[in-house]
C-alpha cells in the first residue's frame, strides 16, 4: 500500500512538470543549459626504485549536465550529476578499487506567488554505477541498493540566481534495495526481506552558487529531511565544491560531502566492557575529492 502512495505522490508532484510542455515556446532563449565534463588520469611507475613505494594509477571521471528554464512567473530546473572513479596500487595483478561513485539527477518546478516567493514540486533520485566493498571486502552496496528518492512540495524563496531555499511540510522519501542479500538483512532501514522503504516527512533544502573570484565558483546544497514519525532524527545531505578554471582546456576541483543518516548503521561502538558486546549505530559520512585534470565544457 505505501508503494502505491508513493508512486502516486511522485506522479501528482510530478504533474505540474510535465504540464510546462504545452507552454515551452519554440523560442529557446527561455532555455539555459550546460554540460560540465572533468577527466583525470595520474600514474606512477616503480622499478627497483631504493626511495620505496608502490606503482598506481588512477582515474576518475565527472560529469554535470544542466538545463533551466524561466519565463515570467515559472522555473523549472534539472541537472544530471555523475561520477566514477577506480585505484589500482601495486603490480597488474592487483584489483582495481573503486574511490567515487555517485548518480543523482534532481528535477524542481516552480511558480512565482510574490517577489521572491514561489511554490515548488521537486523530485531528486540518487544511486551509484557499481558496487561498493567494506574494508574486509563483503559487498554493502551496488547500483539502486540503495537508491533514494526524494519527493516534496512547498515554498521556495529565490535570491536572484545565486541562492535558494525550500521549505516543504509534505515531502516523502523512499529507500530502495534491490540485492536480495541486503535486502534480507535489512541494509539502509529497511525492514528484512523488503525492497523499498516509504517515510513521510518534511524537508528542508537550500542552494548557493556564485562566483567569488575570478575564475574560482562556490557551490554548496544542503538537505535535510526528518520522518513524521520520528522528528528528533534528522537526515543530512551537505555538498560542497569549489571549481577553478585554469585555463580553457584545464581545470581543478575539490567537493566534499556530508552524509549523516540514522537508518545507516555505519558505525560499531562497545556497548558492554566486560563482555566486549558492540552495536552498529549511524556514524557520521564524509567525503573529499581533488581533481585536477582536462575540462570539457558546452
């Protein structure tokens, strides 16, 4: 039953989306759109080398694709953001690792009430490429397990087109775990033997994006969403990057993320000394990562 509510909140938030197609005029220059493509490649080769060390290479990849529209009273924004990247330290007979795996593509309408003040329906969906190991090698996770999709409506206050934030009473969030291995131990909240999770909830959101110096962007999105049925829990998605452009073919970059979420039991803590009893709890997720490498721009 609460898949089905679910899926009819994602089609009735979606609605209003799809009803801008009757009113996108053949005139693009409503449009804005943009693609965003980093490549990098590094490499070290050691033979007999006396100052120690090991051989490796790494590459990794980064996309971000983005089309807006604005016209009067209604906006409508969408990216697409992917990335991949893999290790390999040691000779070829060593495994390549996987350091960056992220899918997320976000899709948000919205209408102008008052100046600043709009209504807004959004729609984000996050998953990753392939799978993901622990630190003794059993798999914890892989393309849509998890996967989470995050629906809501409510009102969203836009400063130019360097910040926004969204506030929305009615939003839900659905896990989703397709491997039947997590899926039975009951992985990312769900509960054992289930393929998906539905929450009620409401969320907050903010954007901010600008040019602080020359060449040099600033952009950061938090999330946060708390469960109706436990409002003391919060879950928080924090991403931020700096880009630097270099020159036309060349860029840099550093992101970091902030994942803390109380349905991921991340974390093993000693609940009794004596017996050496431990318990998984949510622990705090961070991430950073520096590219530096050739930039593809549309």
């Amino acid at each position: 039953m609460k898949i089905i509510i679910s899926i009819l909140f994602t089609l009735f938030i979606s609605l209003p989306i799809f009803a801008q197609n009757d009113s996108i005029p053949s005139d693009t220059t409503y449009w804005n759109k943009g693609a965003v493509l980093n490549l990098n490649f590094s490499q070290v080769d050691l033979t007999n080398w006396n100052g120690g060390g090991q051989s490796s290479i790494s590459i990794a990849g980064l996309t971000n694709f983005n089309l807006n529209y604005q016209k009067d009273k209604d906006a409508w924004d969408n990216r697409l953001d992917m990335a991949y990247g893999v290790l390999r330290q040691g000779d070829s007979e060593q495994p390549f690792i996987k350091t960056d795996d992220n899918i997320i593509l976000s899709s948000k309408y919205s209408r102008q009430l008052k100046k600043r003040i709009f209504v807004s329906a959004m729609l984000d969906f996050r998953t990753q490429f392939d799978e993901g190991l622990d630190d003794e090698g059993e798999v914890i996770s892989r393309f849509m397990a998890p996967g989470f999709l995050l629906a809501n409506i409510g009102l969203t206050y836009r400063y130019k087109k360097m910040f926004s934030a969204t506030i929305a009473p009615l939003s839900s969030k659905t896990t989703i775990v397709t491997d039947d291995s997590l899926s039975n131990a009951g992985a990312y909240g769900i509960d054992p033997g289930k393929t998906y999770r539905f929450q009620g909830g409401i969320n907050f959101s903010s954007s901010f994006q600008k040019d602080i110096w020359e060449n040099v962007n600033l952009s950061t999105n938090l999330n946060l969403f708390s469960d109706y049925e436990k409002l003391g829990n919060i879950d928080v998605n924090w991403e931020t990057a700096l880009n630097f452009k270099i020159n036309k073919f060349l860029s840099a970059s550093y992101s970091t993320q902030l994942i803390y979420d109380d349905d991921i039991k991340s974390k093993e803590i000693i609940v009794n000394d004596a017996t050496g009893e431990t318990r998984n709890v949510a622990g705090v997720q961070f991430k950073s990562v520096m590219n530096i490498g050739l930039n593809i721009k549309i």
